[in-house]
C-alpha cells in the first residue's frame, strides 16, 4: 500500500464558534499505480482530503501512512511534498510567479534539478497541456483566461513528475480539447505507472478513465469500488447531489421503458451496441 | 438591451497587444436566455465585462438600454442594471460574513435594512446556503463560495445578470438546480440572462446559442440551428451536448433518429 488514510479525521478551526467538521473517520487506502476518482457533493469535504494527502492540512485526529511510515511522525511532511503533486481547485491560489515560464519551473527547481533538465520539463509540460511555448512562456499568469491559468496550473505540477499526482477539479473551466488533452495526458502517465487521483463533478468525462470511485457524502466515504459498481447506485447517487455518466443513465431510462439492457456498460461502444441490441429486440 | 456596436478591445500594447475582442455586433434583447460557448481564451470573459463597463471598448461601443458605458455618469446605473458573476468567486468575496457580503450591493444601493434582511434571507434560500448567514466566504468550499457569488448578485435584483462559468464548481444538482432558478427567474421576472460556459449540455435551456472563436462571433442562433453543424464546432474546441453525441453514434450503426436531439430526454423519447 503506498498511501493509507486511518480514521481521520479534520476539523477547521476547533474550539472556536465556526468550528466545522469536515472529515469524519476516513480509511482510504491507496494502491501504488491506481487511477483513482474522488467525488462527492459540493462541500463534502473533497478538497479538504486531497489536501491533507498532500500534507498542506494536518489531520485533527487519526494518521495518514506513506509508505509505510507515519506523516509528520516517521516522515517529514516536506519530503512528501515533493512526491505528492496537487493541482487547486482554483488555479488562482497556485499561480505566483511573474512569467509562465517562471511558475511552471518553480516545482522542477525546488526539486533541485539542473536549469537544462528544468527547461526541458517546462516545454515539455506546457506542451502536454496544449499551450504553445512561444507563445505563453513569457506571458504573466495573471493575465491569462481562466481556462488558461488552469492550464499553467496543471503543467506546474506535471513538470515535477510527482509520484502520486492529485488534481482538484482539473478539467472544470477548460474547453473540449483543453479537457481531452488534461484526461488523455493524465491517463499516460498513469499507464506508466504514475498514482492519481482526480477530484471530479463530470462524471461523464472520468468514468471511462479511472479504475476506482470514492464518493464521500457529509465528510464521510459512502462509496468505494469499480466504476460501473459505483455508477449502479443511480438512485443513491442521486439522493446525495450526484450523477451517473450519461450512457448509464440513457440505459436506465431505457430499460424504464421496457427495454431489454442491462446497465453494466460505461463507456461509449458497449452502450452504443446493447441499446442498438435492444432496439432490434423490440 | 444590451448592444455593442462594432465592438474590438485589446489588452496590452505594441509587441505585447493581444486583441481579444475583433468587430463584435451583438445585441443581447430583453428578456433572452442566452449561452455563449467558446475554446478558452476565446474572449467570453473579456465580452462579459464589456456587458456592464468593467471594461471599455478599445474601438466602438457598448450601450444598455440607450446608456454608453463610455459616459462615466452612466456607469453606476449601468452596473445596476447588470449583473456579473465571475468566474473565480474569490474575485467577488468582499466582506468577513455570508450575509454581509451579501449585502454590500443593496447597501450602496442605499436600500433600507429591512429590505436589506429580506433579500438577503430571500437569495440565500435561493442558493441553497441560508444555514451558512454567518459564516466566512473565504471559508467555504468551491462550489459553496459560488453559490454565494450568485446570491450576492440577486440580491441587488438586475435586469439583466451575466454569469461567467459561475455554477462550474457546483455539483450536478446544484447546477442543474442553480439553472433551472436562473430559468425561473428569467421566465417568471422576465431577467435577461446571459450564461457563459463550457458545458454544451447547458444550451438546452436557452433560447439562443453565442459562439465565440479567437474574439469573433462565429455562431448565433437557436440551440437546435447551432448544434446542427458539428464538427465545426468540435474543430474549434466546444464540446457537443452528449446526448447528442450517443444519437450521432446510434446513427452511425444505422438507426433513424432526428438530428436535433439535446438531452438525454429527448433521445429516450426518439427511441421508444
Ligand atoms: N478554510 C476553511 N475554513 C473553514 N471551513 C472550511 C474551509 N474550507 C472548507 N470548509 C468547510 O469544510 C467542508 C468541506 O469543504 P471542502 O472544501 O473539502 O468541500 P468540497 O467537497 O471540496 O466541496 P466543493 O465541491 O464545493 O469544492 C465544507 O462544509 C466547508 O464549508
Ligand atoms: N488581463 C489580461 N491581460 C492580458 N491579456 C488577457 C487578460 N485577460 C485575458 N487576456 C487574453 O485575452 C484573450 C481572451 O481572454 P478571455 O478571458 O476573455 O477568454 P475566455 O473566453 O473567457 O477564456 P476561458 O474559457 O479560458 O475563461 C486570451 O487570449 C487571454 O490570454
Ligand atoms: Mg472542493
Ligand atoms: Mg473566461
């Protein structure tokens, strides 16, 4: 097990009048290499996890363990900082340097890698993420567009090629190919053995992507499996504020109606070929 | 109404200019609910913040219901009559309490603190937050921090309310909820709406579809009309509506099923 969540627990600001309990005994385990999906409604305390993950919070109660040795006991949670990369949810709370080029190299540097290989990492991550060099490098990134500054984000962070990549809300504010390019890039590099979890409201464009969904509920984890496990829980789904991928819920209208599906597909083929199967049924 | 005229606005200058808006006409007319897609970087923020004078055309003009926002007397009234919600709330959190920063707007507008209380009670509900009065804004979570946004805009009740991605960090029942009150109040109190965003799902609800391509308007029409022609829209970077992408591919292997089809309603419907 390369990261493991024991019964914790956060509460913002204790024993005062605005005390808020964010997240309530959490065991999560997560696999070296998994891809994993974390949802929830708005408020359930999904920011706040991937933060103490990335040790930016510190648990009011219970223990975080990576690899094998407690955070802030065994392990100095600067170390982790540096295997563990979070993209905000906001990109605005990440973004501080006065070039592009500056803010994406600002990760890679701290690793204390040589200015060559940090520049390599820069054009290679503004790349992967769909923003032109020349085009961007010099520009500040507080005048880009929201999904541009979202984009810079992600590239700072892939430019450290963290061990366990965390990203919050990545593809919320991008356009089509923004988000394509972020899911397909991600996607690779967990192939290549990188662990990511993705925090996500679509569940259309992650469904096909992850191995695994986690859905917390009132900061606590409600739901923990397989993808089309998960998504089978349409109506508890819903009774909290979520959806199902659209393909799910298309097959469950369907079968409403009196036709023959089975609703185990999520992606795109298997629903297309078990509706047109159930079409040439009737 | 709403009307720019031949509108082109360019930040920076010289070897840094970047022309974000190029010859836009567009007259957004009373009582509309209209989206306005685009790839990023496209200009829809940049043509929001025209809408109520936060910026100022580099060339043409911007004029709301017969007031240019270039008339520096006219700039209060034209920030009364739109409404904005950003695209980060942070951008928009002014005070330390939900209901203070709610409040700012109607202040300034000198309204009496009984009709202050009201619309602040009024909105919160709206926005699903009224348990969350006295909490702090920068203290709430991404999706909760937006709700606020849009309680803070209603409550200073505009004739016209431009909301830039503003339910995207909302969960899909607070975002379709948040658009169906957007929907009611623009049917029922006839308040112009103009939704800015990358979902296409969203265009079902409009009456009229905007789209922007590097700082021009490429498309204008209904949602239907808009969506007729696919791959130009995908080619510039906005996504179809994806129920409309499962009919294109049950139409593929074969099936009859009009090119129309927005929700996933509408397709359970053509199939049975
Ligand atoms: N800085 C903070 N101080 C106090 N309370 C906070 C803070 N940040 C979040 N909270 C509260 O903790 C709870 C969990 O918030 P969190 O941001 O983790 O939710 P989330 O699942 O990420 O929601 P969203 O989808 O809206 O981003 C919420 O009730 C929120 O109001
Ligand atoms: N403050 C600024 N200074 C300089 N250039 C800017 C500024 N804000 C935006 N731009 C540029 O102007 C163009 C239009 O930006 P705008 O924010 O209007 O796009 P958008 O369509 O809202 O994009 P997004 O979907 O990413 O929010 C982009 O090329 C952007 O980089
Ligand atoms: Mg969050
Ligand atoms: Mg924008």
């Amino acid at each position: 097990m390369l990261i493991e969540m024991m019964n914790v627990s956060f509460t913002y600001m204790p024993n005062t009048s605005l005390e808020q309990l964010a997240l309530q005994s959490i065991n999560l385990g997560i696999d070296e290499g998994e891809f994993i999906g974390l949802i929830g409604p708005t408020g359930s305390g999904k920011s706040t996890l991937v933060q103490l993950l990335s040790t930016l919070l510190i648990p009011t109660e219970g223990k975080i363990i990576f690899e094998g040795q407690e955070i802030g006991k065994d392990i100095d949670p600067r170390i982790i900082r540096k295997e563990v990369g979070l993209v905000f949810q906001f990109p605005e709370s990440q973004l501080f340097a006065e070039t592009v080029a500056d803010d994406v190299a600002f990760g890679p540097r701290n690793l204390g890698l040589s200015e060559e290989e940090v520049d390599l990492r820069v054009r290679d991550s503004l790349g992967s993420v769909g923003l032109a060099y020349e085009r961007y490098a010099d520009r500040s990134p507080f005048s880009l567009s929201g999904g541009e500054k979202r984009l810079v984000a992600i590239a700072g962070i892939l430019a450290m090629k963290p061990h366990v990549l965390i990203l919050d809300e990545p593809i919320t504010g991008l356009d089509y190919w923004g988000r394509t390019r972020v899911l397909r890039c991600i996607d690779e590099l967990n192939r290549n053995g990188m662990t990511v979890i993705i925090v996500a409201h679509d569940m259309d464009e992650i469904a096909e992507y992850v191995d695994r969904v986690a859905v917390l509920s009132e900061g606590q984890i409600v739901l923990d499996g397989r993808p089309k496990d998960v998504f089978s829980q349409i109506d508890y789904l819903k009774d909290i504020g979520l959806d199902v991928p659209k393909t799910v819920e298309l097959l469950m209208k369907l079968r409403d109606r009196g036709f023959n599906v089975t609703v185990e597909s999520l992606g795109m083929q298997p629903a297309i070929s078990a509706i047109l199967a159930a079409v040439k049924e009737k | 109404m709403i009307q720019l005229n031949n509108v082109s606005f360019h930040y920076g200058k010289d070897k840094e200019k970047i022309t974000a808006l190029n010859n836009i006409d567009l007259t957004i007319n009373e009582g509309e609910f209209a989206v306005i897609l685009g790839p990023n970087g496209s200009g829809k923020s940049t043509l929001a913040r025209h809408m109520n004078g936060l910026l100022i055309p580099s060339q043409g003009e911007v004029v709301v219901d017969g007031l240019s926002t270039r008339d520096q007397d006219a700039l209060w009234q034209v920030r009364q009559k739109v409404g904005m919600v950003f695209q980060n709330p942070d951008n928009q959190i002014i005070a330390t309490s939900v209901e203070e920063d709610i409040a700012f707007g109607p202040e300034n507008l000198g309204l009496d603190p009984k009709e202050i209380r009201k619309r602040i009670d009024e909105t919160l509900k709206i926005v699903g937050m009224e348990n969350y009065a006295r909490h702090e804004p920068h203290m709430l979570s991404g999706g909760q921090k937006q709700r606020v946004a849009i309680a803070g805009a209603l409550a200073m009740r505009p004739k016209y309310l431009v909301v830039d991605e503003a339910t995207s960090m909302l969960d899909p029942e607070g975002s379709s909820s948040m658009l169906s009150t957007l929907k009611q109040l623009n049917k029922n109190y006839g308040i112009t709406v103009v939704n800015i965003t990358h979902i296409s799902d969203e265009v079902a609800l409009a009456d009229r579809v905007l789209v922007l391509s590097e700082g021009r308007i490429i498309k204008d029409g209904p949602p239907r009309e808009v969506f007729s022609d696919l791959d130009e829209l995908k080619a510039i970077g906005v996504g179809v509506p994806k129920a409309r992408l499962i009919a294109e591919e049950l139409i593929a292997v074969g099936l009859k099923l009009p090119r129309a089809i927005l929700t996933i309603d509408e397709l359970v419907n053509a199939l049975c």
